[in-house]
C-alpha cells in the first residue's frame, strides 16, 4: 500500500501566493509590534493558509505485475541443419520448466518468420512485434535460442527498445566445417552474344590452411565447363549471354568433406538478355502503296537501325538523263550482301523481283546467310508468280512455296489457319474469330490481291480464298524464313472496311524471324505461384507427353499436362524447398528457380556468436553454446543454468546462472482519499485556533 500527500488549492495559485504574503506582513507587523498572542496569530495564518490548500491524504493499493520475458526462438533454414532444431527445442523445454517456479516472471515464447529468404534471419523484428503492447518497465528479458546465424541485430540499446538483459544460447558447434561459393561482381543485364564478368570466390569455414575445390559452370541446366580453384582466390568468370531474356548460370563447388550442408555450394547467376540495336536490311524492289508499311513499323522501334533501299531506276530503265543529272544513291550490292551481309538481324524483300540488280553470287550468299542462322522475310507481290520471281533465283532452296504463276484478284478475309491458333505468331490475333461458314467474319478488313503457290515446307498459319497459303513459316537450317503472299497488309494500316491487326501481326512476325524466346513454337516455361510450380508446354503438336521435374534436392516427379488452349498445355506441381527446379521431357527444357536466386538465410550457416556478442555486451547479457550432446536416450543433454530475479545489479549474468530485471510495474486495485481540512476534523482545528488565539488577546 502507498500513502501520498498532495494539495488541491480552493483558489487559483496567484491568489493564494498573494494571500499568503499578505498573512506573512501581518505576522510580520505584529511580531514586530512585539503583541500579545503574535505566535498563535501566525499559526492560525498558517492554519487558514493551509485549509485552502486542501492538503489530501492518498492510499493507493498495487497488484504487481509480473516481469516479461520473451523465449525468442530460431526456425530459420540454417537452424534446421545438423541436429540443430532438437537442441533449440530442448534449450527451450528446460528454460519453460526453470520458469514456471517464478511467479514473478511471465514467459512468452515466439517463433518469430525467417524474414524469408531475401531479408535472412529477422528474429529482433518477431520480438519487437510480440513486445509491442507491453511498456518497457515491465520488460524483464529475453532469450534468443539460435544459431547466431541473425541478420537484424540491433546496434544500440536505443534501437532494441528496451533497457533489460538478452542472454543468447547458441544451437552448435564453433569447430563446424562448412564450405560456400560467394559472388563478387555480378552484372544484371547483358547484350546478347557478347560477355559479361562474373567473380567469385569458395570460402571454407572450419579448414585450416588452403585447399583446391572442383567448380561446375552450368548454362540453362548444361554443363559448359569445369575449373580447379584455389579456395579463398577470387575468379573472374566470362559468361556469354546466348539469348534473350533470362540466361541462367549455375555455380556449383564440389562438397567439403564433413561440412554442415550443401545448399551453399552453389550460386545462381542470371543475365537479362538484351538485344544491341538490331540491324535490318530492307530491299523494295519498286514503290508501292505498301512501302512504308513496313518502313513506319520498322522505324517506329527505337532498337531497330534499320537500312531501306528502293530501287527506282532498274538497269533496263534508259530515259537518256545524264548521269551527272541523277540524285539517286548507287546500290551498295558488295557491301549489303557480301562483306556486311552477316552484321544484319533481318533481311526484308519487299516485292522484290530479279531485274539484274543482284548477281547471282549474292543470292548464294542470301541462301548462306539463312542456312548459318539468318532471317529472311519475302513480302511477296505479282512479280513473285512471275518469270522475275525470287524463287528463279539461288535463294530458291530456302523459300517454303513454289509459286503457281496464278495471281488471285478477289476480295478474301485473311483468315488463321487449324495450324495457326497453335503458333505463337498468329495464336489469339487480335479479332481472329475466322467462321468457315461466314456468318462471323474476322472483325478485320479485306484484302484483294493472293498470290498462289503450293507449300513444300514450313508451316501455313494464314490463309486466303480457297486455302490458299497467305502467311507460310519455315526453319531452314539454324536461320528462319517468312513468306507473306500478299502485298496488301498496307489497306488493313489504312483502315479498309475497318482495318486490322497489322502493327501486331507484323511485329510478332520480324520478332520470330529474329528468334525471340517468346514466340518460340517448342517452349516450356516453368513459374512459381504461390506455392505451385505452374508449368506450360507450348508445342505445334496434337498431344504432349509427360514432363520430369527435378527438384535442386535431387528428387523427381513426373507431371501431367493438360490443354488449355490450342498449342498450350497447362500443369501444376507443389515445391516445398528453395532451389533451382528443372522440367524437361525429351525434346525440350527449362529452369525455375523458387525463391531468390542466392537466400542470405543460407548464405553462412556455421552456428557463430560473432554478430550477437555486441548485444549482449551492451545489455549485459550472456553467451551460451550448446553442443549437440545426446546421451543413451538420443535426447539432448546439457547444463541449464540458474535463474536469477535482480534488480540493479552491477552483472547479469555469473558462474552457472544468468539474472533477468525484477520489474516494479503494477496494476492500481484501489485508491481511498482523506482531505484534511474537510468536514468537522478542519471545522474544529480552525475554530480552536482562533478561539485560543481571542482567549490570549483577553487576558
């Protein structure tokens, strides 16, 4: 029980100040006067002084409250290896047991989320959450049962939020033995078909000395090649990036004898594959309404530089204008398609036809060009069914169709072909919703003009009257060609009877023709979503087989896909562990990666008090490491010392014990007040006085 004094002034303080001085000058004056009484009219001053004051008498009656300590224990993934988490739940049993014969201590026990992977081990940031409704004078301590493997130690005692000891209990062994890749540089982005520079270093922990280390350098899941390292050297790599989009690069370290775990034993690399401006070659073989369809397209794309030449004067042209009269740029013939034929991305004929223009050598080389890995687009027009046509060329052996010499002149709706919806460039085409009956046209205009040949290879995945091939696409060799069998793409760009879908049609085209990952035809992708591995087959054929997924664990599964699209097989397998996963079947291949690509949370894994000792320091708390000891009955034995309640102590912690705040924060049960000047007890007190003080005066 408390008692407390305190005042709750009649007037305001000014007042009573003034009134007091005035009771002070008159005690004052009649001391002074030396008058009989002067003594008992100065108490009385006093008295009254006092009675408008209202002093008043509290007792407070306190519940104590008892001290918190929080138990803050690792579940990390570092803290999950070698027997670990038995020695963290039975460090945990033994302190719940000490506890529970102090009822002045109240336990909280938290199991606060790794912070996942990109954030490491967050177990400061758990007890701040589990401390936040308590105020800081009732927090008596904490716990931190760990590896000491934590990533969110507070600097300071200001930043814990609390001024109580944290004692540590460290899950291991400082003599483990671990060892780990650590990258250095390692560039985010790279232009496709040149190098970038990776670094990076093996550390083993737990090794006395230096060793050699065998190092796998994977490219998409194969193995490119193998290097002898010295541990503890750095290692410039050069990685090329082949593609575009993401290349992934897996570093893989050969197992140290005994180490703790082998999931740090290698790092993901993975490169945004970003294609250099490309080069195309644009060749129209005379101007049409149709030229700068593909001219407006191609220069509407920042990362196109692009090269166009019309021929407006054919050699057979004699109009008799002197040559020195002539505005006109000579066709660089052996520069374009001999010594630079190779630095192009694209090469674009655009109603070509043979007029003497181009030997025949540059055709063979146009024909090389495509066989080595080159794009060849042909917008064909009437000169394609003609004795000028490209196909009497030596680039003959790459076009897919054989013209007919047939020029068909009649309206037709473009249409998408069975083969088509299943192709990546005409799958869901803008308004393609083609009716062979004609009751639902494509929402798309007409074309007028189709010249007709039959298709020796490739793929038709357009259309025109009487299934006529409009749109044929072929892999020949390592390079790609596109034939479009119309020159009239420019009417849908103007908006013929409702134009069409020409920009997308065309981009998707030159973007295949350059081998896009996207637009492949034979493609898995493999993406996490939630905790599924969502898995996609994109494929030309009819049915797909199983696909393999192999978890980084070594395990595998086979999964069944189903169609959901035409072209498009869909599946799902639930992953548990972080990793690199591979899906394959026996054509093609992919990496998925689940979570980052290198978790700081297993970065290091070796049980260290190193990042804890600071804290402990500053809060004077202690450090405890506890061995993974077993006795006969396989359970996890060791010294548990005494709990201590301690209140400003100049230690924390000592020989077998550790101490925790005794706390005097408590709860109010019941308050009763006493003025005393109020009622009769006052009455009386001051009525005494003045009449003992008028009893002196009258003698």
């Amino acid at each position: 029980m408390d008692l407390n004094i305190g005042f709750s002034p009649l007037f305001s303080i000014p007042v009573l100040t003034g009134l007091g001085l005035v009771f002070l000058v008159l005690t004052g004056f009649i001391f002074w006067a030396r008058q009989r009484g002067a003594a008992l009219r100065g108490l009385t001053f006093v008295a009254i002084l006092a009675a408008l004051l209202n002093p008043t008498i509290t007792s407070i009656e306190r519940d104590p409250l008892p001290g918190i300590v929080t138990l803050v224990v690792d579940t990390s993934d570092s803290a999950e290896l070698a027997g670990r988490p038995a020695t963290i739940d039975a460090i945990r049993e033994a302190l719940e047991a000490r506890f529970a014969d102090y009822a002045s201590f109240e336990v909280r026990t938290i199991a606060p989320d790794s912070g996942g992977t990109t954030g490491g081990t967050r177990l400061f940031e758990g007890l701040a959450r589990a401390l936040s409704d308590v105020p800081p004078e009732q927090i008596a301590g904490a716990v931190v049962i760990t590896d000491g493997q934590v990533h969110d130690v507070p600097e300071t005692l200001g930043a814990l939020g609390f001024d109580a000891p944290v004692h540590t209990f460290i899950a291991g062994s400082n003599s483990e033995r671990d060892r780990r890749i650590i990258l250095g540089q390692t560039p985010r982005f790279g232009i496709v078909g040149q190098e970038q520079q990776v670094t990076f270093r093996v550390s083993d922990v737990g090794v006395g000395g230096i060793t050699r280390a065998r190092v796998t350098i994977r490219y998409d899941g194969e193995v490119k090649s193998t290097r002898n390292i010295t541990t503890g050297d750095t290692i410039t790599l050069s990685l090329k990036v082949e593609h575009g989009g993401a290349n992934v690069f897996q570093l893989e370290v050969e197992p140290l004898e005994g180490e703790l775990t082998t999931a740090n034993n290698s790092v993901v690399i993975s490169l945004e594959g970003i294609r250099e401006n490309l080069r195309v070659l644009l060749v129209s073989g005379e101007p049409h309404p149709g030229e700068r369809t593909w001219r407006n397209l191609l220069k509407s794309d920042a990362a196109v530089d692009l090269v166009h030449f019309t021929i407006l004067r054919p050699p057979e042209k004699q109009d008799g204008t002197p040559i020195n009269q002539l505005s006109l740029i000579a066709f660089p013939t052996r520069e374009l398609f001999s010594v630079k034929i190779d630095e192009f991305d694209l090469i674009i004929f655009d109603r070509y036809q043979r007029r003497g223009v181009l030997p025949s050598v540059y055709f063979d080389n146009i024909s090389r060009y495509v066989r080595d890995g080159g794009a060849l687009l042909v917008a064909a027009g009437p000169e394609y069914a003609a004795a000028s046509s490209l196909y009497r060329t030596p680039v003959a052996p790459v076009l897919p169709t054989q013209p007919t010499g047939q020029v068909i002149s009649v309206p037709y709706y473009p249409s998408v072909t069975d083969i088509g919806n299943r192709h990546p460039v005409t799958r869901d085409l803008p308004g393609a919703n083609y009716d062979p009956t004609g009751e639902n046209q494509p929402e798309w205009g007409r074309w007028l003009r189709i010249v007709e040949a039959v298709p020796e290879r490739g793929q038709a995945v357009m259309s025109g009257p009487r299934d006529t091939p409009l749109l044929v696409l072929s892999h020949e060799e390592e390079g790609r060609v596109a034939l479009l069998h119309s020159d009239q793409a420019w009417l849908w760009s103007r908006g013929f009877e409702g134009g069409g879908p020409q920009i997308t049609l065309l981009r998707r085209l030159s973007h295949w023709l350059m081998k896009e990952p996207e637009l492949d035809e034979e493609r898995i992708v493999a993406a996490t979503v939630g905790a599924n591995l969502m898995i996609e087959r994109r494929t030309m054929a009819d049915d797909v087989e199983e696909v393999l997924v192999t978890a980084p664990d070594g395990s595998t599964e086979t999964v069944k896909l189903e169609n959901s699209a035409p072209g498009i097989w869909r599946g799902a397998v639930l992953v548990s562990g972080q990793g690199i996963y591979r899906v394959n079947d026996s054509d093609q291949s992919t990496l998925a990666h689940v979570g980052p690509l290198n978790p700081i949370e297993l970065t290091n894994v070796t049980a260290t008090d190193r990042l804890l000792a600071p804290l402990a320091e500053e809060t004077g708390g202690a450090i405890a490491w506890v061995d993974t000891v077993r006795d006969s009955e396989a359970e996890t034995v060791f010294r548990m010392p005494r709990i201590v309640p301690l209140r400003d102590p100049r230690s924390w912690a000592g020989d077998g014990w550790i101490g925790f705040k005794r706390v005097t924060a408590s709860t109010i049960v019941d308050t009763y007040s006493l003025s005393l000047f109020a009622g009769l007890l006052g009455l009386a007190l001051l009525l005494g006085l003045l009449s003992t003080t008028w009893f002196r005066e009258g003698r």
